[in-house]
C-alpha cells in the first residue's frame, strides 16, 4: 500500500453581497448581454466590510472540517493561496489557524495567482506523502475586488470575491487520493497579466491589468497540453475522467479547453455564471459545490487545473 493524501472534506464561502451584471451596469459603462456573450458570467459576489480573504478562508475551512468530520486539532499543516492575503505578513494561513483555535501547526501562504491552489495542493500533498502531517488544509481564497480597477469595463467585470477548502487525509491506499500533479511557470509573460504595484517596487497595492485576447490564446493551449501531461502520469486516459474541475476564468476558455481534448461539455464543472473568476478560490469552489450538489462521488476520477499570472498553469487527478 502506498501512504497518499486523500480528500476527505469540502468548504467553501461566498461574500454576502452578490452582484449580478445589471447591478454592475449601473456603475460601469458595460450591459448584462456584453458580459455574458464575452464570459458566461452573471453573477459574481463582492467582499464588504470586515470579509477579507482570512475570514472567507476560515469560513470554507471550517465546512471542510465539519464535511470530514474532524477537529481543527487534528490538523497539522494548512496551506492557503491567495494573491490578495490580508497583510504583507504575516501569512494569511496563520489568521486561519488562530480563528480555528489551532495553536500550533505548519501554516504558509502559497502565491501563483489563479493556479495557486493547485500550487498549494501540490505541496500540501507532497508533505503529507512525506509524513509532515496526517491532516493537511488547503485552501484557495482571494477578494479580488480590492485590487480591481472599476473604471476598466475589460477587467472588473471578470472577478469575483470567495473562497474554497479541502482536507487531506494521509491513507495507505493503492485507488483513492491525489494520483498524480504538473506544474508550470514561464514568466517572459509577466505584461500579459499583473497588477501594476508591490511593497519593493511602487510601495502600493496597485491594480489588476490584463490583455484577454492573449491570455486566452495561452490558456486553451497551455490547459489541454498540462491535463494530458498530468494523465499520462498518473496513467490514464481523458475518457476515464468523469469529472473535470477547471479554473474558472471564461466559459469561452472553459469550452475551448474541453473541446481540445475531446471531453463532453457535461463533464466540465462550471460554476463562472455564478462566481466570476475567483482567482485561486475557484477551483476549490467549483469542487465543493459539484460535491455538495452529488454530482461528485466517491471513486470519481477528477481532474482539476488553472492558469494564472506569471504565467503559472497546473493540474492534478484525485481518486476523489
């Protein structure tokens, strides 16, 4: 038997204020018809005061525990990804720990942008593999809204606020758990996604800026080369997946990318009409509500995968 990290519960948490695209055409020079045509989105919710990126964390964290059926205590490392993290330091993870009334355990932040959870599962997988925890919490959560430029139509219309948990259980076990994970970066396309500030360079937050037209063109590409990657490893096929959980930047992107590798649109979980793009908060979103609403079983093949800024992109295949 092999010891591997098995996910054993879901959370997620959604800001209490949720925006649909007529309520952002009142503020933006943009229509319900353009988003929508453009992106799928039409509904996305909005951090308000005293919701920031550790309180959603701790939100979702908290229902992943409750769905495991384990106690904060029994976690020994927690894992978050997020670009926009409550302070420069310490980590965000760190907030989260002490909410749950975890006094002593391993807790870091991970930044790769709208890959970061998969940066963060791959991690969080690997050390638990290693035996530096029996429970791990990995977690993907952003307010993006606070680093969103509102006068820039392209942009400010594709994010959402949220966040979206799962624990890791170490099992020896030969058919469940993270089978296999692929990582990448390439950062000749910094200019292509960024936000034009930081504590060394600028000393501001700054905001989001984006060129879609060609991080669209990388993502389609990037994402289908990764999800064959990461089967080939893991030694199976894209008609073995039931489920894919994508990164939910687009529905065009999410589309293209299926279509790519042959997989039936009823078999991509999609949840961008409902969220926005919540950055490294979507894909865990995404899965928990495909768990929560029963589509996603026990013995599921799933796939999951992101790209970001950077360019970052991943992916990795659970035996759910």
């Amino acid at each position: 038997m092999t010891r591997r990290s098995v996910i054993v519960g879901t959370g997620s948490a959604l800001p209490a204020n949720r925006v649909t695209n007529a309520q952002l055409a009142e503020r933006v020079d943009t229509s319900d018809e353009w988003i929508v045509e453009r992106t799928g989105i039409r509904t996305r919710h909005i951090a308000g005061d005293g919701e920031t990126t550790a309180t959603l964390a701790t939100e979702a964290a908290r229902k992943a525990l409750a769905a495991a059926g384990i106690s904060p205590e029994q976690i020994g490392l927690i894992v978050l990804a997020t670009a926009t993290p409550d302070q420069t330091f310490p980590a965000s993870a760190t907030r989260v720990q002490t909410a749950l009334g975890i006094n002593d355990c391993i807790a870091f932040d991970v930044a790769a942008v709208c890959t970061g959870f998969l940066y963060a599962l791959s991690v969080a997988d690997n050390m638990v593999k290693g035996g530096m925890a029996d429970y791990a919490l990995v977690i993907g959560s952003e307010t993006f809204s606070r680093i969103l430029d509102w006068e820039d139509r392209a942009t400010c219309v594709l994010f959402g606020d949220g966040a979206g948990a799962l624990v890791l259980q170490a099992q020896d076990t030969e058919d469940r758990g993270i089978l296999a994970s692929r990582l990448h970066a390439d950062g000749r396309h910094n200019d292509l996604l960024y936000v034009d500030g930081g504590v060394s360079t600028t000393g501001t937050v700054g905001k989001l800026r984006m060129k879609g037209k060609e991080v669209f063109r990388h993502a389609v590409v990037n994402l289908a080369d990764v999800l064959n990657e990461v089967l080939g490893v893991a030694g199976h096929s894209a008609d073995e997946v039931d489920w894919v959980v994508p990164h939910q930047a687009n529905k065009r992107i999410l589309d293209a990318t299926a279509k790519k590798l042959g997989l039936p649109p009823e078999r991509v979980i999609v949840t961008v009409d409902q969220h926005a793009n919540t950055s490294a908060a979507s894909v865990p979103l995404a899965l928990d509500t495909a768990v929560r609403d029963g589509r996603i079983k026990q013995g599921d093949l799933i796939v999951l995968e992101a790209m970001g800024g950077g360019f970052t992109w991943g992916a990795a295949v659970a035996r759910f």
